[in-house]
C-alpha cells in the first residue's frame, strides 16, 4: 500500500559544506512524505528558485548533501538531512531526504 502526505513550505533554509544556513528562495515547494510498506520516504520539491548560482553550484558539486530547515504555512518547523538536485533549466531543485525529517 502507498500513501503521500503533502505539506505546503513558505521557508526552507539549507547548510551545506560547513557553511551558514542560507534561504533557498523559491516561488512553491512541498514536503512530500511517501509510505510504502512501512518505510517513510520523503523529499522536497522546489519550484521557481531565483538564485541561479546556488543551483549553478550543486549542478557542479559532487558535494550535494544538505542539513534543512524547512517551515509549513501552518507554522511547523522540519528539520533532516538530504541531498539537493539542482534542475537549472527550470529553475527548480529537490531535496531528496536521507534519514528521518524530525518535526520540531
């Protein structure tokens, strides 16, 4: 059996490389949860990215994890650990997440 839970974000902030957590600005993204057969998938998808630079960036890194933060509309906070596929032709990215996203 599978079933998807799909939660609306109006922030995401991501760390990568040791670096300070940056925005990722965006015009829509959703946290998608995936449940199949007991195992709990999730990742996010991000449309509308207007910093063509980061994008730039993890389309030439080998280096593609991330730590996030990302806040619903509703107001809750996520917080886990992933990898960001860029799509620079459509100005968009997803995280695909590795391990648990914890809702603080």
């Amino acid at each position: 059996m599978l079933d998807m839970e799909t939660i609306i974000l109006r922030d995401i902030q991501i760390s990568y490389q040791e670096k300070v957590s940056q925005p990722v600005v965006f015009q829509k993204a959703e946290l998608v949860f995936v449940t199949q057969y007991g195992d709990r998938l999730w990742y996010i998808d991000i449309e509308g990215v207007s910093d063509i630079h980061l994008l730039a960036w993890f389309g030439q890194s080998e280096d593609i994890g991330v730590e996030i933060q990302a806040t619903s509309t509703d107001g809750d906070i996520w917080r886990g650990s992933g990898y960001f596929h860029p799509n620079e032709p459509n100005l968009a990215a997803a995280i695909r997440g590795a391990g648990e996203l914890f809702k603080l």
